[in-house]
C-alpha cells in the first residue's frame, strides 16, 4: 500500500458554503467530523482506489467549518469522481486564523503516525495501555501499536524533532481508531518546559 496526495476541487455550494469533490472514484475514509475547522495543509481524509492510499487535503486559500460529511458518521464510504466528500461553511478570517493555529500548533511536540493503519495503546485487551496521560516517555519506549494488513507494528517514541524526554499531555486516537500517515498520536510537552 502507497501514499500519494491530491489537493481536492472546490464547487461553489448552497447558502454561502463550498463543496469539496472526489478525485477520482474509492472509498472515502473521513479524517474530520462535522463542526471542524480545515484549511490548506492538514490531510482531511484519505481515497482508498484499488489498496492504494491518496491523502486529501484543501486547496490553497480555501478554509471553512465542515457543515456535511459523506456517509455521515460511516468511517468509509464508497464515492464516485466528482462526489461531494465535505461541505464546508466559508470561513471568516478569524475562523480561518484558527483552523490555520490548529493545524500548526507552534512549539508543541506531538509524535506522529509513521504509515496508515489502526491504531491500539496495549498490547493485548487484558493488558495495561504503554502509555497513559501524564506519563513521561524516552527515546526507545513503546507507545503503541499500528496494525497494517493484519500486521502489528510497534509505535517507538523516537524522532529527529522529538525531545529526548517529553510528558504525554494526550492520547489523540481512541483504540482501534484507523489513523493516517502524519495524524497525531500523542501530544507532548517537552520535559525542559515550565
């Protein structure tokens, strides 16, 4: 399985809003929900065409609260070319400004997810998560678990951009949530903090 990227077409929708369209046909797996702010940058979902894996995110100079969801609250969802996949409400500037802080939180480490899959905290149902809130973490420490193609793959807290002690401020996904290359897995504020 292979990541690639496309910037998702914009078509003008009802009252004030724009619609964001499918690329292509596949299944649509949502990386927002309803009420989200987005903008240019951050993957707002992924297209799975044939087992391969297209990121989608919004165009340059486009941002705005998602109004509508395809499939609703369905985490996968079958969609033809030209499909609406979001609709989105046309941002003021100062909810674009947001939706732009968000998506890049300055001076906050976070440890990332390093492919797709489906994230777990504990190595089996019965055991204790690896990590819990409040926890601090060191290069080489297990954090969790990605399973891709029925395969596990262990989370190891390590990285360039990482400090070398962080404390865990937040688990981001829930157990058994399906993540994306680069979606967040755990907040971190770096030890050297006040």
């Amino acid at each position: 399985m292979s990541a690639s990227g496309h910037v998702l077409r914009t078509r003008p929708g009802d009252a004030g809003s724009s619609d964001l369209l499918a690329p292509s046909v596949g299944v649509f797996a949502p990386a927002v929900t309803e009420g989200e702010l987005v903008s240019s940058g951050p993957v707002v979902g992924t297209l799975d065409v044939l087992g391969v894996l297209s990121e989608l995110t919004v165009a340059e100079g486009v941002a705005g609260r998602v109004t509508k969801c395809v499939g609703g609250a369905r985490s996968r969802v079958p969609v033809q070319y030209g499909d609406a996949l979001l609709a989105i409400s046309i941002a003021s500037s100062g909810e674009h400004a947001a939706a732009v802080g968000s998506a890049r939180t300055e001076g906050a480490p976070s440890f990332v997810a390093p492919m797709s899959g489906r994230f777990y905290s504990r190595p089996s149902p019965t055991e204790p998560p690896f990590v819990s809130v409040g926890d601090t973490v060191q290069r080489g420490k297990t954090i969790g678990l990605l399973e891709v193609m029925k395969t596990f793959n262990r989370l190891v807290y390590q990285g360039d951009t990482l400090p070398e002690q962080a404390t865990v401020e937040d688990i981001v996904p829930n157990e058994g949530d399906d993540v994306v290359r680069g979606d967040v897995i755990l907040a971190l504020r770096s030890l050297s903090e006040k």
